[in-house]
C-alpha cells in the first residue's frame, strides 16, 4: 500500500486532479483493489471533503482494501514525495531559481499536467452516465465550479437533491400510469 501510494506521489507531477490518471491505472487497472464505479464514487466524495485531495484518495482506498493501518500507509506513501521533493528545492531554490533550463523544464510539464487531469475526467463522464439529455449537468457544475467559485460541496448537494427529486418523480410518474412498471 505504502510503495503503491508513493511511487503514484512521485510521478504525478501535479498533484490532485493529475494523479488520476496514474490512481485509477494502478488502483482499478492494474491491482484490481476497487471496481471503476466505486472509484469514481470515491473521487466525488474525497473532492468534496476538505484537504488534499490527493490525501484523501489515499486515505479513503487504504482503508478499504486495507484497514486503518491501510489508511495510514497510503496517506504516507502519497505525502512523503512531496515532503522529499519540496526539501530538495528549498535545498536547491537560490540556484534553480533563476535558471532558465529549470524554467523551461516547467513550463513544458503544465502542458502534460493538463492532460494528465483531462483523460481521467473524460473517462469518468463516459463512465458516469452522462447521455444527450443530461449533458448540461457537468457543464452546469463546471461553470458554477470555475467561473462562479461555487464551493464543490454545494455543487455535489445540490446534484444529490436535484437527482433525488428526479427519481422521486418518475416514480409518481409510473404510479400515475397505472402501478410500478407503467401498466394501465
């Protein structure tokens, strides 16, 4: 759990949102650990929790396969990269700074860390049930999300209740029509 967990720390330049891809390769993929549902059902509920979602991810696929010393190595693993890396560059900060070839090296990784955020995204709409019908929705909480700074929480609720009074009514609907299956 804990190697798992770090060597996904160690190349997900990035952080959050880009360790998805690498996440669900390694975790749904390759370890089969959860089923790809259940992995999408997690990332919505660790987005929605405060921290580091990187750390709630680990926290939350540790202590399903694992426990709670599950829990506890794969929140270590995910955060001692960036604990190792971070005291490497304030070792290195006053000659790295200013140098252009470090500059240059990061601005060639932002172009890949939004791929590596936008591949895993895509998989889990086609994963998520969106239709021609319901496409607005994402759209909807993206906007609301980025553009209007609506806290992810709120966007979720909301999503959860607006889904909950659709079932509730196509339920009446069916019952409307003549019994449960829409029978006269």
């Amino acid at each position: 759990m804990f190697t798992t967990f770090f060597k996904i720390g160690l190349f997900t330049i990035g952080g959050g949102y880009a360790m998805l891809a690498l996440v669900k390769k390694i975790i749904v993929e390759d370890r089969r650990w959860i089923a790809e549902d259940e992995f999408v059902e997690t990332i919505a509920v660790m987005q929605s929790l405060p921290g580091i979602f990187a750390v709630n991810t680990a926290l939350s696929v540790g202590v399903r396969i694992k426990g709670r010393w599950g829990s506890v190595m794969a929140g270590f693993g995910a955060i001692l990269p960036s604990i190792l890396i971070v005291l490497a560059l304030s070792i290195f900060a006053r000659t790295a700074k200013d140098n252009p070839v470090v500059e240059s090296c990061f601005k060639g990784i932002r172009p890949c860390v939004v791929a590596l955020i936008l591949s895993p995204a895509l998989q889990m709409v086609r994963k998520s049930g969106v239709t021609k019908y319901n496409f607005y929705i994402p759209i909807i909480a993206a906007v609301l999300v980025c553009a209007l700074g609506v806290s992810p929480v709120y966007v979720i609720l909301a999503a959860g209740i607006g889904g909950a009074l659709y079932g509730i009514h196509k339920q009446n609907q069916r019952k409307v029509k003549g019994g449960p299956h829409g029978i006269s």
